[in-house]
C-alpha cells in the first residue's frame, strides 16, 4: 500500500552477461582470447618483447580472467 508493496526486481546483469548468451559470440570471445594469449606467448619466448615483458604477462593474466569469467558465464 502506498508504494510499500513488494516489487519483484530482475536480478542485475552486466553487459557482458547480456552480449554472451548467444553462444556464437561466446565462442567468438574465448578465440579471440586464445589467439591473443598464443601471440604474446611466442612474443615473450622469441624475446621480441623483452622491454615490455612486465606489461606483457599483466595482459596475459588478464586475458586469463576473461576467459575464466566468459567461461562462468555460461554455466
């Protein structure tokens, strides 16, 4: 009564829970992410990137997360 009746809310769901719910762009993300990580990898073994190697291995941890998270996501 008077504005104090109980509203059912929608759980809050980020854009990124939103954009990957179809499938095909999930799977889009995790290649994208795979690849990128491939490329720094052999970046960092060949030693092309050997002045920026602190900020290599920081975005491959963090397309580590991003896998992680699209991965529970999902689930």
């Amino acid at each position: 009564m008077f504005g104090l009746e109980k509203k059912k809310n929608k759980p809050f769901e980020f854009d990124l829970e939103k954009e990957l719910k179809s499938s095909k762009r999930k799977k889009e993300v995790l290649t994208i992410c795979e690849e990128r990580t491939k490329q720094l990898k052999e970046a960092l073994r060949e030693g092309k990137a050997s002045e920026n190697f602190d900020q290599c291995g920081i975005i491959m941890q963090g397309y580590a997360a991003l896998e992680k998270v699209v991965k529970k996501a999902s689930t």
